[in-house]
C-alpha cells in the first residue's frame, strides 16, 4: 500500500499525519520531495512583451508565431528547473 499526498510545508516545518486505518501496523518508510513552483502564465504580460517585439521588428506577429515564442518561453522554464533539480541532487 503506497500513500502519497500533497500538502504545503508550514513555517514551522512541522506535518501532523493522520493514515487510514487500512495502513499495517509496522515499519514505514516516509519520503518528502520539494516539488518546485509552477511558473505562472501571465497571457496578458507575454502578449504584451512580444507586441513589443514584433514592433520593434515593424512586422506582424502572427499568433502562430506567438504560440511558438510561447512555447518556447515553457520549455525554456522547464530547463530552469530541471537544472534546480539536478543542482540539488550533487
């Protein structure tokens, strides 16, 4: 029986758990994994940095560029924390 679960860490850094009572009587093993912050999209701010851009540019900016710049910004995003990730596991 695995149980997963998750919760936000307190300033105290202290968790009170309550397991089901199906859970056996015994040894457990609890592991706790940071999980990073979701970058938040903000639609609005990006539209507006890449309308910039594209002025800059003096062209058009289409919206299948913009998705593809969008996309872009994710993965970029990804990376960042994949490295955070691989950084704290050395």
């Amino acid at each position: 029986m695995t149980i997963e679960q998750t919760i936000e860490v307190p300033a105290s850094h202290q968790v009170l758990l309550d397991l089901p009572p199906e859970l056996p009587v015994g040894k457990a093993k609890i592991t706790v994994t940071p999980q990073p912050e979701k970058p938040s999209v903000n639609v609005y701010e990006a539209a507006t940095r890449l309308r910039g851009l594209a002025k800059k540019m003096r062209s058009t900016l289409t919206v299948e560029r913009f998705l593809e710049m969008r996309q872009e910004d994710l993965r970029l995003e990804e990376e960042k924390i994949e490295r955070f990730f691989q950084e704290k596991n050395n």
